[in-house]
C-alpha cells in the first residue's frame, strides 16, 4: 500500500492511497483545492486520473473544499453517507456521488473501504479502514472520543493516520473563546495530543508499522510539542512502531510503502 498526505490539520486534509498491484487509488478527503491536489500528485509524479473514488468522511470545509472542482474536472465519483450528503446539499454543492452507509464498505478496483461510525460535530461523520491485501491503513481524525470499535481496529492495523490535534497547555492559554475551547474539548470535538498518546499506548499491539499523526491545530499545537509528547510517553515501550510521522499542515509528504506479506 502507498500512501501520500497531502495535507492534514484543520486547514485542509487530503490523502492519496494506492495499490502497487493495480496502480488504482483512492483520495480519503478532499479538504484542499483541486489544483494543490493535482501540484501535490505531481511532486510524486501522480495524477487524478488513478484515483477512483474520493471518501469523505464528513462534511466540515477542511475534509470537502476541494471537492466539488476535483469531481468535476477529473470524473471522479465520491462516496460519502446520506446524512452528510444533506447536510452539504444545502450550500448546493454539484458533485457525482453514491452513498456509503456510516457501517458500510465500499470495493472500488482492489481497494475496500469500510467507514466506522465516530464522535464529531457532524451530520453523520465517519473514520475509514483501507485495505489492499493484507495490508490495513486506520484514517481516523476529528475524534471528540472513540469507542471499543475503533480501537479494536487499531489493534489490528499495519498503518494509521490518528489525530492528535491540540495540546492542553496551549488550547487553555490560547485566544479561542471559552465555547470554542469548550466545544474542541467535548465528546463531539477533537483528539488532545494526551488522549491521542492514550490510545495509541494501551491498544498498540505490535502490528503498527507506520504511525502518522495528524490533524493538528495551528494555534493550539506545533509537531515539536506532539513529538516530545509521544517520545515521553513511549520512551520505554519497545512495542510502538519504528517509524513514526507528523502530517503537515503545509505540504506534501513523503510517499509511505508499506510492504504486503503477499506480495
Ligand atoms: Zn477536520
Ligand atoms: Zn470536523
């Protein structure tokens, strides 16, 4: 399985995966214009035209800005859930799309996607579990919480992209309002760099080969404070996964391979 961020944090998110066995892939959002998706593609020497269905996990602008240029210049259909189709219908957005159950899988070429119901100020918003193979890829940002669910899938994952979106310190010195810091912090908002180390720590159980952590706040997070977060809490676990990645919020990432037993 490749995998390419394009960008993650709540200025827009946007990841390309694709199959070395068919060279299909998929775009898992779609939060950054089309043109910075094509410019972005193109630094890995990609283009629109592998990517054969776009997922939306919810409607927020930061997961659809791009969305409704990229379908219709590139023919791309989206899959997304009824609820969050509705909700997007309202500002008339014209795109092809088919609906996705919030429990349901999707096959398109080699890939299958199945959305996992989460926690999130959001019409009906969901995480994805990508599978090529054997290998298994967990998308999982804008968690207010999770549930047994989601980290029984990431007990059993070869790559995951958690959020890890504010650090405590800085959200609570920070200029936002009491309402916005209140809603971040709720069960319906975002994953602190400390929740995010807690579930990484207690469900990571020896599969994870590439962690990547994403979705971080411009004001309330910097990838050196997430960094030292998850150094401090693992500095003695021998079990975490070797190579760990801070998404940015700015650019393109490295291409992550990861390897199928099968092939
Ligand atoms: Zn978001
Ligand atoms: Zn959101």
């Amino acid at each position: 399985m490749n995998i390419i961020v394009l960008n993650s944090g709540s200025n827009g998110n946007a990841v390309y995966v694709e199959s070395p066995v068919s060279g299909a892939a998929v775009l898992l959002d779609c939060g950054i214009s089309c043109r910075q998706i094509e410019l972005r593609l193109a630094r890995h020497d990609r283009t629109p035209s592998g990517i054969h269905g776009i997922f939306i996990t919810h409607e927020h602008a930061d997961h659809v800005r791009g969305l409704p240029v990229m379908t219709k210049r590139n023919h791309i259909p989206t899959f997304l859930t009824d609820a969050t189709w509705r909700r997007m219908h309202r500002n008339k957005p014209r795109f092809r799309h088919e609906f996705m159950g919030n429990t349901g899988t999707v096959r398109v070429a080699d890939i299958e996607v199945r959305a996992i119901p989460k926690s999130h100020d959001a019409a009906d918003p969901v995480s994805f579990l990508v599978t090529i193979q054997d290998v298994r890829f967990l998308y999982a940002t804008d968690l207010g919480a999770y549930g047994s669910e989601l980290t029984t899938i990431f007990a059993d994952v070869d790559v995951a992209l958690i959020e890890s979106n504010y650090d405590e310190d800085m959200l609570t010195a920070g200029p936002y309002p009491p309402h916005l810091k209140h809603r971040i912090r709720s069960a319906h908002g975002h994953l602190s760099n400390l929740k995010a180390m807690e579930l990484i720590g207690s469900h990571c159980n020896g599969r994870l080969r590439t962690l990547i952590l994403g979705h971080l706040s411009a004001n309330n997070n910097t990838p050196e404070v997430v960094l030292r977060e998850f150094e401090t809490a693992f500095a003695s676990r021998s079990d975490l996964p070797p190579c760990v990645v801070v998404a940015s919020r700015y650019d393109v990432g490295e291409l992550i391979s990861i390897q199928s037993s099968l092939s």
